[in-house]
C-alpha cells in the first residue's frame, strides 16, 4: 500500500506543537485526572512532581527516570494521569523559593499513600528534623518507634516518595557523612550544603 | 495500562488526523478533544490489553457524529456566517488532501480515515460503521480511488 501512504504522507506534518499543546491544555481542566502532574528544573536536575486531589504524593529524581515514576504513578494510584502544570503551580513556586535559599519549611497538603506500615512511620518524622539540622539513621528508628530498625530506616529513606519536601536528605550516618541517597550522594551534599548555609 | 499522558502522546496526533480527515477544519478540534476527555474518563475501567488507538479511534468516531450533529442544530436556526476566529487557524484548511478527503461521500471518507489514518482493520472498520466487511473494504479501495484521481 506503498502508494496510499504517498498519497496520504503530507496529512502526518500537520500535527505541530502549537496545536497539540493546545488540545493538551483542554484536557488539564478535567475533574477525571487523578494523578497530575509537571517537571520543574532544580539545582538537582528536573523534578517530577505529582499531585492527587489529596495534596502532593511523588516527587521524582531525574536519576530515577521519569517515565518509570509515571508508571508507579499509573500502577500505584491510577492510570489517570495528565501533566497538568498549573495544578502544581503552589508546588513549583515553593520548591523554587526552597531551591533559593528562600525558604525553610515546606506548606503544602501532601499525600503520603505511596509510602505503608514503618516506611510511613519513618516519612512522617522526617519532618520533626528542622531546616539546617541533621538526624542519624538510629535517631530516626528511635522516633520512629524502633530503635533497632536502622537498617529498615534506611530503606525507608531510600524509597521516600516525596523527597525534599519530607526530608529523607537531612538522615546521615552517624559518622556525620551523608550515606545514600534516591538522588546521588551528590544531591544529598548539596542540599545539605543549602541549608547550613542558610541555617 | 500505560499513564494517560503517554496515550495522549503516543495517538493524538492519529486522532487528530482522523477527527480532521471526518469532519470540518474547525469542529475536529472539538471532537479530539471530546474524544480524550471521554477516554480519560473510562480510562481506568479499559481492560488491560486493550487495543489504544483502536479504542480512541472508535470513541473518535462517536464524537465526530455528536459534535457534527451539535454544529448542524446550532447552524439550523441562525443565519448568521460562521464563527470565525473561534479556534486558531487550522493548518490544514485549505490543505488539498484533507480537501479531497472531506469531498469524499461520508461512508467512504469514513472508511479511508479509519483504516489509513486510524489503523482499524476492515473489520474494525464495519462494527462502526455498520455493514460488512467487504462493503468496508471497497468503500476504502473506493476512496482511495476518487483520492488518487483528485489529487493527480
């Protein structure tokens, strides 16, 4: 059928940017999304950012590889998922001013239903460790409630799914260096570096 | 099934072709948009393994009819011209394929968009439009024959 693909091969060059951005931004206004979400750029690389209608449930390292986070979105929540920029317009503008030095504490509704049981334990003290300070991994399993799970804590850490906004970053060894990171160990440094110099 | 972004990139631009090649310049538009948004509102009830753009092709057609049948009830009782500068200008309104595509008698210009631009089979092509597969297959070959003599 080589002769009706010529015959119709200039109807493929009409599918322009322009046009399908703006079909695409009739669909963002839908009540059905379940999942939205956008790519802001960071010191650290891009950052995906997911919102349910609950509050902000993934942020995601480039590292990591978006189009994965997007399938754990799609598998762990639902398939309904649209980038849709302007429902992470409060997201965006304070992961800037945090990225600026800015600011100290993030306010924003969140949605921790992608993290269960202890690893849900752990995300949620994150946030009693203070912009500037550092925990141990054993502090953490302490505040946690178990103090021998250490190792568990880690883990915990490492598949937070909202990082920098819970800040799995300010969990160091009890050495003092940073240890792992879903981001790099370089991404760790550097936030770490950000807030001592504003603390 | 994969997120609805990465549908709506892999088959909008098919959709877009398909809506464009059935309907007027100006209500394809409408009719994609019509289209995802019903996609997206079924989207996580579609049974895994779901043919996509044969799906979104199918649900196209739907809209296509509703948004034609929409424009058509709106036209009827004014006499006014036509809204222009109500969307963007169309890429392909004065494009001499979509031309001769939307010169085409409906069934055969159906079955040309669905088949060539939508990718249905024949018979996928006759459980939307009715009749039987052999009838789908010679309004294509049909089609394709007015196109081929038009665009020479």
């Amino acid at each position: 059928m080589s002769t009706t693909d010529d015959l119709l091969s200039t109807i493929g060059r009409d599918d322009d940017p322009a046009t399908m951005a703006r079909l695409h931004a009739r669909l963002e206004e839908s009540r059905d999304v379940d999942v939205a979400y956008r790519v802001v750029d960071s010191p650290l690389g891009d950052l995906l950012v997911a919102t349910t209608e609950r509050g902000v449930v993934r942020v995601g390292f480039e590292s990591v590889g978006h189009d994965a986070v997007l399938d754990e979105l799609g598998r762990d929540l639902s398939p309904r998922v649209l980038r849709a920029p302007r429902r992470l317009d409060d997201a965006a503008r304070q992961l800037a001013e945090y990225f600026g030095g800015e600011r100290e504490r993030f306010d924003l509704r969140l949605d921790t239903r992608l993290a269960h049981g202890f690893r849900l334990e752990v995300v949620e003290h994150l946030r009693e460790i203070g912009y500037g300070e550092t925990a141990s991994y054993a502090q953490v399993a302490e505040l946690a409630g178990r103090p021998r799970a250490i190792r568990a804590v880690g883990t915990a850490c490492a598949r937070n799914p909202l990082p920098v906004v819970l800040p799995c970053h300010r969990v160091v060894r009890s050495d003092g260096t940073p240890g792992q990171y879903a981001g790099g160990p370089a991404a760790k440094r550097y936030l770490l570096d950000l807030e001592s110099a504003g603390a | 099934m994969i997120p609805f972004e990465s549908a709506v990139e892999r088959h909008g631009a098919t959709v877009l072709r398909v809506c464009r090649a059935v309907l007027g310049p100006l209500e394809a538009e409408d009719a994609w948009a019509e289209t995802f948004l019903a996609a997206l509102s079924s989207y996580d009830d579609l049974p895994e393994g779901t043919n996509l753009e044969a799906w979104l092709v199918t649900v196209a057609h739907r809209k296509a009819i509703d948004v034609r049948r929409a424009e058509q009830r709106r036209a009827v009782p004014s006499a006014e011209l036509p809204e222009h500068g109500r969307h963007d200008p169309d890429p392909t309104a004065h494009d001499p394929v979509y031309d001769a595509l939307r010169a085409l008698p409906p069934k055969q210009r159906q079955a040309v968009a669905y088949h060539h631009l939508g990718g249905l089979s024949h018979r996928e092509v006759a459980e939307i439009l009715g009749g039987t597969e052999a009838a789908a297959r010679r309004a294509c070959a049909d089609g394709i024959t007015t196109l081929r003599r038009t665009l020479r």
